[in-house]
C-alpha cells in the first residue's frame, strides 16, 4: 500500500487537532513528525495484518487504512495484556533480579503509559532481560507483543522442571546470577535437556537425566558444523516434547521457536570439542550436590 504524503498531511493535521484538543492551530515541528510516525505505523499494521479484510482488486484510501490499522493497534494492546495476566498468574522468577524487574516491574509501565494514539510506536520499555533468542526487531505494542509471546512459550518450557532444579543449573553458570545474570533462563535449561539427549547411546534408549560429554564428544568428533547442527535442532524438538520426569509433554511448546537457538548451541558443541572443553559447555565441572537437575 503506497499512498503520497499529500494523502496523509489531512490524517496526521486531523491528529493534532485531537492532540491540542483544537486549542491551537500549530504543533512543533517535533510532535508534527511524531504524529506522522503515528499515522505511518497504524498504516502499516492494516498492510501486516488486515489484508483480509481488503476486497481484491478494491484499495480502500489512506483514511480507511488509518482507521482500519488504529483498530488492530488498539486489540493487540487489549490482547497483550490478556497475555501480560496469563503471565504473571503463574510467574516464578526463579530468584534472577533481571528477569523479575523486567516482568514485574517494567511491564505494568508499558501498560500504563501506552499511548496507541499518538505514540503506537513507542514502546517505552528497554526490555533488559532478553529472549531465547534476541527480542523481536519491531517496535510499539508489535514489540511487546511478540516479546510476551516469547516470554509465555519459554514459561510453558520451564515450568515443566521444578523451581529449583532450574536454580540449580543457573547457579552453576554463576553462583551470584540472581543479582549478576543478565541473560536468558531458558537457554540453559534448554541447552542441559539438548545435553541430555544428545548423550543417549541409541535412538531409542530413555534420556539420561545429566549431559555426558564424552558421548557427545565421541558423537560429533569428526562431524562439521552443519552435520552438529542438524543433530542439535532435532534434539530441541525432541526436549520440547519432555516434561519433568522425562515423559512426553501433552502441552508442547513450539519446537520451531526454541530450534533458532541450535546453530549456536551447535557452535558452542564444536567449540568445546576442538578445545577440550565440553565439559564446559555443559556445566559438568560445576559441583553436583543440590536438588537434581531436569
């Protein structure tokens, strides 16, 4: 959908009469071009997600695409905080500051201080804590949307393993990670399981219950990395699918969300082969004692 500025000066001048409440006749050149932005990315959220609507062969004008897009901006809102809800309902921390400051703290500002008006695009929030893998390149409530979806798949993830059982494997990354840790929860826990499937000695035999590296050595000592990621995104699929005590999950998480994370899992593998230093990879030089890992 290409339409000319001429076509979207009348939507953003409509804008700022509702921004100054018609109170005055002139906006700053600043809140000009943020009211644009407004009017551009309500636009583009019809172009993303309400093609349905549009009749083929019929192109409704710009005010119409406004209209239509300022709608869908106003239910993905509604529908993220549904979510947001969902989330904090069953919400465990697992100890980690970033992780809690971020969810707890940080999003209910999102919530509070959106404006799907004038500033759809604004997201307010830095979003400290990261994502499997990476927080989605958007921007807006588009942002905070896909960043909660990602945060409730991972949860389905890690709240199949007892609380300290997750502990655990993050206390062996760094024993002071619930003030210091910085990056995702997920990644570990999801690594450990990989490690464990991995390490079975045929493809029928039942997960060990810990990574053994020198299996995984033995595995992959002569493979490329195209040959280790392979393996390693099939073992994702097959960790999705596990549960607590090692039985097939009836709610399985997307496996094609958590397998963007195995070629650098699979880059860590290769590393720790060619250097000696698997065990590593996986935590086994960490003391055992402790409730016992997923």
């Amino acid at each position: 959908m290409n339409y000319q500025i001429e076509q979207l000066l009348p939507l953003a001048a409509e804008l700022a009469d509702r921004y100054t409440s018609k109170e005055s006749s002139s906006v700053t050149y600043e809140t000009a071009g943020a009211l644009m932005e407004a009017v551009l990315y309500c636009m583009k959220e019809c172009g993303n997600e309400g093609n349905a609507v549009i009749s083929p062969g019929h192109m409704p004008g710009a005010r119409e695409i406004y209209r239509r897009g300022a709608g869908l901006v106003m239910e993905k809102a509604r529908r993220a905080r549904v979510l947001y809800d969902a989330i904090i309902r069953d919400f465990e921390d697992y100890g980690c500051m970033n992780y809690r400051d971020t969810i707890q703290k940080g999003m209910p500002e999102f919530f509070l201080h959106y404006d799907p008006v004038f500033a759809p695009g604004r997201h307010i929030l830095s979003l400290d804590y990261p994502l499997l893998c990476g927080n989605p390149p958007l921007c807006g409530v588009d942002l905070i949307f896909g960043y909660l979806k990602g945060i409730w798949t991972e949860m389905q993830f890690l709240n199949r393993f007892h609380p300290d059982a997750v502990r655990r494997i993050l206390s062996q990354i760094s024993p002071e990670y619930k003030e210091l840790y910085l990056d995702n929860l997920c990644s570990p826990v999801l690594l450990h399981v990989v490690g464990c499937v991995l390490s079975k000695q045929a493809p029928d035999d039942p997960v060990p219950v810990q990574p053994h590296p020198g299996r995984i050595r033995a595995r992959f000592s002569r493979a490329g990395m195209d040959g280790i990621t392979a393996c390693v995104t099939s073992a994702i699929h097959e960790a999705a699918r596990y549960g607590t005590a090692g039985h097939m999950a009836a709610d399985q998480p997307p496996a094609a969300y958590f397998e963007k994370a195995a070629p650098g899992y699979a880059a860590r593998i290769k590393n720790g082969i060619d250097n000696n230093c698997l065990d590593a990879v996986f935590f086994m030089d960490m003391p055992s004692s402790g409730p016992e890992a997923p």
